[in-house]
C-alpha cells in the first residue's frame, strides 16, 4: 500500500505540473493573440433594441469618435516623429553656428575694448609728462616697464591692424576637418566643390588629389576624382587664377582616361589650365591610340605647344593634321628652325607635299630645304619609299625643273649632287639621273669635277 500511495503521489505531482504549464501556455497565447470581432453578434454595451435603434447607433458612434481622438491625442503627446530628431539637430547646429559667431565677435570687441583703454592710458600719461618724446617711444618704454595693466600679451598686439589673422590657421583647419567629414560620409560632390573654394587654395593639391583616388570609382555614380577636376577647373577662370602645371596634369589624365575629351577641350580652349610640355604630350599620345579623335588632339596639342614656344611639337601637329601651308607660314613666322630640325621633321611625318614645300621657293623666299639633301637623308634613314616618290615627282617635270631645283639650292655640294644622280641610277630613274650630271657639267666655269675637292660649289658662279 505504501509504494502504491508513493506512485500515486507522483502521478498527481506530475499531472498538477502539467496543469500549470498549460495555464501559463493558454495566458501568454491570450496576451498575443489577436482577435477579430463577429459582426454577426451584438455589439457590446447595446440591448437588441438599441442596436436597431439609429439614435442610439448614432450615439454610440459619437461616443467611438471621441475616443479615438482621445487616443490619438494621446499618440501625439507620448510619441515624437522621427522628422522631429532631425529638424532638432538641423536646429541645434544653425544655433551652434550663431554661437561661435557671437564668441568671435565678442573676443573682437574685447580685443578692441582693450586695446583702446591701453591706449587712452597711455595718452593721458604721455599729456601729463613733459611729451618730449613721441608717443609711439612713450608706449615702447612702458612695454619695456610692463607697468601698463601687467599684460605684456596686449601690449605686443597694440600696434597690429588685424588681429583676426592670429586665428586663420584655426579657420584653414576647422575648413579641412569639413572637406575630411565630407569624404568619409561619402559626399564626394559636394567635397569637390568645398575643396574647389577653399580658402587660399589650400585643398587645391596632389594631397586632395591622392584623396579621391583613394575613393576609386563606384558603380551607378560619376567617377569621384573627375568631379574634383570638374569643381576646380571651373572656379579657376572666375579666380583670374589658372590651377598650377601639376594639377593640369592630373586633371587631363584623369579626363582622358574616362574619355571626356569634351571636358578637356572646354578646360583647354577657356585657358583655365597652366600649360606644359607634358600635358601636350598626353593629349598628343591619346590621339594617336583614339583615330577619330585624332584630328582634335593634334589641334589641342598644338595649342599647348604654341603657348609653351614648343615651336617643333607645334609644326608636327600641323603637318600632321594635313595643314602644309598653315606649316609654311608657321616656319616663316618664327625663323628658328634650323635644316637639322626640318629633316627630323619630315622623317617624323613624311609627306610628299610637305617635302616639295620645303624645297621650293615660297612666298618669294628662298627654300628652307636642300632638295638635294632632303632625298640623300631619305634614302639614309631607310626611308626609301618617299624618296622614290619625290624623285618620280620630279621627274614628271622634266629637266627644266631639275636645273631650278639645282640652281636655287645652295646648301648641295657637287659631290652631293653626284651621290643624288647616282642613287637615281640605282633605283631607275636613268633619265632623271642623266639630267643631273647633264646640268652640272654645263656650268659656267666647270670643267671637270674633282673628287678629291669637295669644297666647290654649284652656287659659285653665282655670287662671283
């Protein structure tokens, strides 16, 4: 009976723990769980009467409409929108704002204040002395007492005019710090023009530059740095103050490379930008790898080379562009091109046209170039396609035109003229080479000529 009444006991134990755990189970599911009226049964607080009743429902709906009202009464009282917080904080920083403005003008005014009492001191001091000296040694002499109001600090600024400039290194720094949290809370837009206005240019550097490279590009919005170059480029002509040579750099580098050419040529044809050799040089480089741009680079560059008094870079634009005669003129205008700089020229963009140009009288000015030369150098530099092109050239006029070439070129020797005909014999060019020894044996005062002397000139007989 006794383990009979044990089991028993723990039977009832474990059934009385159950109970509990189920009445704790039914509680929680009442306190979360929702329910939806039946509008099928009456509504509560109503007889069957009254809610047929429309006075009394219409009652009862007054009363409902209050209470709602209360209770969103007391949402509003309780609860603030989230708008809230910010317009708070917008608040609190327009009023910091007035704040460190008022302490800036109040340390002004004190400064002023103080400064005009130390004055007014030491006025009366200096009236009530015999002034035999002047005030301005009467001030240095009670600095060097330090009896004026004990403060040496005010006394050494008694005779600044600005001192607002003690605290400009404090407002350059205060400017970084902003362009810095600009940067971080990913407002690269507006950092690009914070920094494009910075005071003294002080964010306008290959640091900042650094800074947004650092940034890199990200998907869906315009490249960081470019913006940079676009704020700073366009500020700089209102500045009447161009960015400097380095920063130009940077700047086409960066447009050529997300191939903005527009950007470039804006930047360049408003001269917002220091010119250099290199920035030309960039711009020459990415017109020969982009071909349908090419013909805008050669300007662009040309451009650059000009202002810079790249004279030789500035002619090979030209002549690349197709610009022959535009290239003449350049070579007349400024007469520093020597024959070696015409012949690296032409190995450089060897044109037919160009060739002729220089060879031949222009504008009533003697050649620029020995035609005779001119093809000895083509033939020596491996560029024997365009000799034969320039000798066939020739050849198409006829001996007449020979002889005008030969006797308006001063600069070849006979030996010269020698190696010429012999190079048209080789090529196949027999007449054009018959012709040749054909006009130097006809002129006056030649008899034969000499190997051994390779000081005779054709032109001679000219000047004598």
């Amino acid at each position: 009976m006794r383990v009979i009444e044990n089991n028993s006991s723990q039977i009832q134990l474990q059934i009385d723990q159950m109970k509990q755990l189920r009445a704790e189970y039914d509680a929680k599911e009442a306190k979360y769980h929702t329910f939806s009226k039946d509008p099928s049964k009456p509504i509560p607080g109503m007889t069957l009467q009254e809610s047929v009743s429309l006075d009394a429902l219409t009652k009862y709906l007054k009363h409902l409409e209050d209470k709602y009202a209360e209770i969103k009464q007391v949402m509003l009282k309780k609860y603030v929108p989230v708008q809230r917080k910010a317009d708070l904080d917008e608040e609190m920083m327009v009023t910091l704002k007035r704040r460190d403005l008022a302490e800036n003008l109040n340390k002004e005014l004190q400064f002023r204040h103080q400064r005009l009492q130390i004055i007014s001191n030491a006025l009366t001091s200096w009236v009530k002395s015999d002034m035999s000296s002047s005030f301005q040694d009467f001030v240095e002499q009670i600095q060097k007492t330090k009896d004026l109001h004990g403060d040496q600090g005010i006394i050494e600024e008694l005779l600044e005019d600005d001192p607002g400039k003690a605290k400009e290194a404090e407002l350059l720094l205060s400017y970084i710090e902003r362009f810095n949290e600009l940067m971080l809370l990913g407002e690269y837009e507006k950092a690009a023009c914070f920094a494009a206005h910075s005071p003294r240019r002080i964010l306008q550097n290959i640091g900042t530059v650094n800074k947004f490279k650092a940034v890199g590009k990200i998907r869906g919005k315009p490249f960081p740095l470019l913006l940079f170059f676009e704020a700073i480029f366009s500020t700089s002509h209102a500045c009447r103050r161009p960015i400097d040579a380095e920063l130009t750099l940077e700047g086409i580098q960066c447009g050529l490379s997300e191939k903005r050419l527009d950007l470039v040529i804006n930047w360049v044809t408003q001269e917002r930008l220091t010119f250099s050799e290199e920035a030309g040089d960039v711009i020459y480089d990415y017109g020969e790898q982009d071909t349908y741009n090419k013909a805008k680079c050669l300007a662009l560059a040309q451009m650059i080379y000009t202002e810079c008094g790249l004279h030789k870079k500035a002619l090979l634009c030209l002549c690349k562009q197709g610009q022959i005669h535009g290239a003449m003129e350049y070579i007349q205008q400024f007469k520093d091109f020597t024959s070696d700089d015409l012949m690296d020229l032409i190995k450089l963009c060897p044109h037919t046209e160009l060739i002729q140009c220089l060879t031949r009288e222009w504008n009533g000015k003697p050649p620029s170039l020995s035609f005779g030369l001119a093809i000895l150098h083509l033939f020596s530099v491996d560029m024997k396609k365009v000799g034969i092109k320039l000798l066939q050239e020739i050849s198409k006029g006829g001996k007449g035109i020979v002889e005008h070439l030969m006797i308006n070129d001063p600069f070849c020797s006979l030996e010269n003229w020698q190696e010429v005909a012999n190079i048209c014999l080789q090529n196949g060019f027999d007449k054009l080479s018959r012709d040749i020894m054909s006009i130097l044996r006809s002129q006056a005062g030649v008899t034969e000529i000499s190997q051994e002397d390779d000081t005779v000139n054709l032109m001679e007989h000219v000047f004598w």
